[in-house]
C-alpha cells in the first residue's frame, strides 16, 4: 500500500482536474472488478467478494487534492493565481510549484518585506498579493507556456522519515484511494462498491451523484485529518494524534454522525485490536455530509487518518495509522455488509 501511494501522491490532480489521477488507478482495479465512470468523473467500481451482502456498503475517497488555478499573466510575466480548495496562504509563500501540463516550475513571491509599509508590514501576505514567477520577461514569453486556467501544484517528494513517518503532497485524500485499491486487490468476504470521488475539496460534488447512482445503504468514509500533536499546541486543541490509530468522528462542520456507528465502531476496533481514537474537535467536513443527506439517506462513519499540515505541500503522516485505517475499514465493510 506505500508503493500505491507515493505513487498517487506525486500525480497531480487537483479539482476538476482528476483525470491522471483516475488513469492511475482505473489500471490498477480494471481487472479486479467492474467499474465504470460517470459523468461527473467518478470511478464508481463494484467488487465481488465470497458472499452477496444483507446490506450495501459503499466505501469512498477523493481523487482531488488541493491546487492552485492561473488567473491572470501580468505584462512583466508574473502569474496571478488563486487557490483551488482550503489553502492557507502561509504555506505557499517561497514554494516551488508547478504549473501546467508541461509542468513548468515556477516560485510563489511576493513583495519584499523591507518594502512593505503600515498595516502591511508584518503581516501574511494573502493571495491577491502573491505572484507565480516562472521566470518569464514578459506577458508574451510567459503565454508560451502558461495559460490562464491551468492548474499548478505543491513540487514536492515523497519522502520516509523518523520513526515511522511519511512526507508527500496530496495525502488528504490520496491515502483513502490507496486503501480503497488495496481492498479491492484483495479477497473480499462481502459484495463492496468502492467510489473514487471528484471535487471534495470544492465543495463535496462528487458525492451526492456517486450516492444517487449506487443507493448504498452503509458508507464508510476514508480521509485525512488534522493532527495538532505538534509543538505549541495544548493536548486539548491537538485533535488527533499520530501514531494512536484510526480516528473517527462524533461531528465536524458538514455532518452529525449516526450515534450508532459512531459507538459501533470503537467496540469492533477493541474486538479486532484496532488502534482508534475519537476527534476531539467539531471542525472540517468531508464527502459524508454530502452523502449522508443523498438520496434516500444513507447511514455513514468517517474513518481518518491523522495528517499534520494537511493541505500543504509537506503533510506528514505514521505507518501505523494507516495500517489502523486499512484494518478498521475492512472490518467496519464487513459488519455493516451483515448487519
């Protein structure tokens, strides 16, 4: 599964702009199980598995990550751009991106801080304020390679490091695919659809057309969270922690999540000898408060992996979790499949 996702994680594929990410893994699943895509973008994909189920269980993750789009090429050759989901502007000054299909490199700069003056001195520049330089003289040099609407992205590696731990762009949510791929290359005790989804990070569009297609009765949600287990931050503000296991949420800001699940999931992780642990905090969202209200309802439970500085261009995440994550998604499709 850490081959799948240093693989997932160094393809770009921010919103509305999946398509590589989804080639990836249609090679993976194509001869695995039946699939097809639908019109939003989905990979909506059913697995065999050694018995039909009481109940239909869909287990999702989202293809996209968080990116950048070109809005505008200045006459010096600079790029104006704007994020493309949740990014704090603070990890993008100084980075290297990349930009357009080509890939070409380019530095988010800003104006110097010995220039600034008054209310702007001191302060995090946002993004109406920074600039892409590609290393363009010009409007004209720079439209030989950029146009306005492409996508830009975090350059950034894969790297294992410490004790356990893992450094890539794009880890929200490209792990939940990497479980979702291992699930399915794998020998299932259940019937499972599996839903690859677009556009999480705008909004949850991928979802409610995936729920209205597949009409699943169970959901179990794969992502990533923040982990606040870092210098500075007080034990009851860190969320998460890494290295304690799975974490499953009570609520967060798109979804209360059946109570049942909820209670249903720390009972089976002690039976299995599941690491899990609750998120201590009513923050984020995902695809579950999307899908939970599609359709005709659908009862959800959101398995996470503890991530710290999500939505940047060094999350950082544990082994250990994920293995976590891995082991009480199996288990949570099997109970629900037989419920």
């Amino acid at each position: 599964m850490l081959d799948t996702l240093r693989d997932l994680c160094l393809i770009n594929g921010t919103s509305g702009d999946e398509s590589k990410v989804r080639n990836y893994i249609i090679n993976r699943i194509k001869d695995r199980c039946e699939y097809r895509v639908d019109p939003m973008g989905n990979i909506l994909a059913h697995k065999k598995g050694a018995s039909a189920t009481k109940n239909k269980v869909m287990v999702s993750a989202h293809m996209d990550e968080v990116g950048f789009i070109i809005t505008n090429i200045c006459e010096n050759g600079f790029l104006k751009f704007s994020p493309v989901g949740g990014v704090d502007s603070r990890v993008v000054l100084g980075r290297k991106l990349t930009v357009g299909e080509r890939g070409i490199p380019g530095i988010v700069g800003a104006k110097a801080v010995h220039l600034t003056e008054g209310d702007e001195s001191g302060k995090v520049p946002g993004f109406d304020k920074l600039y892409i330089d590609i290393g363009a003289e010009s409007r004209e040099e720079a439209l030989k390679w950029v146009s306005v609407g492409d996508t830009a992205y975090f350059a950034s590696d894969y790297l294992e490091f410490g004790d356990g731990k893992i450094k890539a762009k794009a880890i929200d949510d490209r792990f939940g695919c990497a479980v979702m791929i291992k699930l399915i290359e794998s020998e299932l005790a259940f019937d499972c659809d599996f839903a690859f989804l677009v556009q999480e990070e705008v909004g949850c569009r991928g979802a409610g057309p995936a729920v209205f297609s597949l009409r699943p009765d169970f959901a179990v949600v794969l992502e990533a969270t923040t982990a606040g287990d870092i210098a500075g931050v007080s034990a009851e503000d860190s969320v998460c922690l890494q290295g304690k296991g799975a974490v499953v949420s009570f609520m967060d800001r798109a979804c209360v999540y059946n109570r049942e699940l909820y209670k249903g999931a720390f009972a089976l992780a002690e039976k299995k000898g599941i690491a899990i642990q609750t998120k201590t905090a009513v923050a984020g969202g995902n695809d579950a408060g999307t899908i939970v209200k599609s359709g005709p309802g659908v009862k959800a439970i959101a398995v996470s992996l503890p991530c710290r500085y999500i939505h940047s261009g060094t999350c950082v995440a544990d082994k250990k979790d994920m293995d976590a994550c891995l082991a009480l998604a199996k288990a949570l499709t099997e109970e629900y499949a037989d419920a």
